[in-house]
C-alpha cells in the first residue's frame, strides 16, 4: 500500500507556511536542514513498497511520524520511536501536514472521505499531499471536498521506483496552490532530489500519468529488443552495453534492465519480486487511456501496452515486477 502524510508546519496554518514561502529556492538541501522547529509531527499512512522508504528519509530528516496503514504488519518497522495509529482520522487529529501515498483511486477516496477518514478529524490550515497516481479528475474532487474543511489538497505522485525512494533520490509532479509549493517542497525535498511545480490540482498526476505510458512502452520495447537479440545469438549483456552506448539506450535499458544476469539490484536479478507491480502498472496505463480518450488524443503505441500489461495480469504476472514482461514474451510462444 501507498504512503499518506499528515503534515503540520511550525506555525501550525496556512498564514505560518506563508512565511517560509518567503524563504526563497536556495536548493533542496538547504530546504531539508531547516531548523529542528519545523519537524512538528508528520503523518504518513501507507507503508508499502514505495512508503516505507519514503516514510523512513523523513525520519532520517529529524521527522517524527504518526503513521497507519490497513495492514498493521506494514508499521513493524517504525514502532521504535513513531506513534502508529488505527485510522487515518486519527492521523489527522494528530498531525496537519499530511502526504497520501495509496495504490488505486478508491484506496485514495477511502482514506480521505471514508468513515475513519481523513476529513473526519482534519484541522483548518492542514496542508495534505497526495502521492498516489491516481484519475487527475479525482483529484480535482478531492480537492474541493479539502477546501471545504479549510484545508489544502496537493497533488504530488512519484518517478523513480523502489530504489529511488530508499536513496530519497524520487523526483514529485506537483499541483495544486502555487502558494503552497514552498511548503510541500520543504516535505518532499526530504525523500527527492527534483521537487517540480507543475500547476493546478490534477497537472501533478496528469505528468505522471505521461510519464508512465512512455515508461511502459520503453520497457516493453527493450523488452522485445533483448528477446530478439538473444535468439539471434548475441549476448545479453553485450547487447545491453551496446543499447546503452547507441541511439538506442533508455532508463528501462540501462537503470533497469529487464533481464535476468544483465544487472544486480533490480527486480530482473530477483525474480522480479519487488519494485512497481505489473497490476499497478495496467492501473496507470487505464489512466492514461481515460485521459486520452477524454481529451480525444491518439495513444497507440500507448493503447497497446495496456493491452500488454493486462494480458499479463490475467496469466499470472499481476503481483511481479512491471519488468517481466521480458519474462512474459519469452515464456509465451504464440506471440
């Protein structure tokens, strides 16, 4: 599950982190050595694959955590000095800076609008940062339900994968109040090395969203690339150097290569275990295909990699890394 974060700024409202917009762009460093009196407690719920890491270089950044995730076992690695609660509410009642960071849409809404969410206990002046990857439009909702509370939603989904996050290396799309961003920016700065304004709620998710579809179309080209390469007879990882010395090289080639023995530490050398998961994957390409098809905008190569990726789903990938579809070509013959 995706990280969700509560975060209240030294002053407490939105009039406090008016004055640290004043601050200036001296560089993310400088953003995360401010002083020890703007770390007042962060809430983070969802403590997964990707929150997990995130949640732990805000500690590393002198940040308490008051945390919740739907599976309690998720938290058993911050229960040494955090406050683990039992709802996202709770969350809110303890901390007014919140970053979500959660799987789907409707994991989203849940943890915002349910029963025990957020907006049951949220304060007036909150500032709440969702890093999900989630519809834009929902988040354009969403936003106007935290405005209602006296609070401010803003979109800021991530690029970078597992090992970016365990490095605080992720890059964030953000939207919403450019009024706001110096505050956000002081959080995320934290967990990434780029911290990008992007515009209104909704401009964050509608780049990742972008981001990804090309993600998943180079991933299965190298894919295919590699297979085809190695039933001519070349070496894997000779053709590997050679892609990535050539016109040919891309981040699925040379950060993340989808075959097995060509790198270490990636889900390839790890029987794709881990990383971004092939059924998150086919989520974020059902997002990219709704906003084309709303915007009337022509995906094709996009279209058929949601195809891909759904196909993988449903014979069994859909908990692998996205990255297998290496696996998935060569394992089915018909194609």
């Amino acid at each position: 599950m995706a990280a969700a974060l509560v975060l209240r700024g030294a002053a407490g409202s939105l009039l406090g982190r008016g004055r640290r917009r004043g601050a200036g762009q001296a560089g993310l460093a400088a953003v995360c050595s401010r002083s020890v009196a703007s770390k007042t407690p962060v809430g983070f719920i969802g403590l997964g694959n990707m929150g997990n890491p995130m949640a732990k270089n805000l500690i590393k950044h002198g940040y308490p955590l008051i945390l919740y995730d739907i599976f309690p076992e998720a938290c058993k690695d911050f229960k040494d000095g955090e406050q683990v609660v039992s709802s996202p509410a709770d969350v809110a009642e303890k901390a007014d800076r919140i970053i979500t960071m959660l799987p789907t849409s409707s994991n989203v809404l849940e943890v915002y609008t349910g029963p025990n969410g957020i907006l049951k206990k949220v304060k007036k002046g909150s500032l709440l940062i969702d890093s999900s990857t989630i519809d834009p439009a929902v988040s354009k909702e969403l936003a106007k339900d935290v405005e209602k509370m006296g609070a401010v939603l803003m979109d800021g989904p991530v690029s970078g994968g597992v090992g970016a996050a365990r490095a605080g290396n992720l890059t964030f799309m953000v939207g919403g109040p450019e009024q706001e961003f110096a505050a956000a920016r002081e959080l995320l700065a934290c967990m990434g090395s780029n911290v990008v304004y992007c515009g209104g709620v909704g401009t964050g998710q509608a780049a990742k969203i972008c981001n990804n579809m090309l993600l998943a179309i180079t991933m299965i080209g190298t894919a295919e690339t590699m297979n085809l390469g190695i039933r001519l007879g070349l070496d894997p990882k000779l053709l590997a150097k050679i892609l990535n010395m050539s016109s040919g090289r891309c981040w699925a080639s040379d950060t993340y290569n989808p075959v097995p023995g060509v790198m270490d530490g990636v889900p390839s050398a790890n029987n794709y275990q881990g990383g971004f998961g092939t059924v998150l994957m086919a989520k974020d390409l059902g997002l990219a295909q709704d906003s084309a098809t709303s915007t009337k905008s022509p995906v094709f190569l996009g279209s058929l990699s949601h195809q891909i990726y759904r196909m993988m789903c449903a014979k069994g990938y859909a908990h692998k890394d996205f990255s297998s579809v290496f696996q998935f070509l060569r394992e089915d013959e018909s194609l």
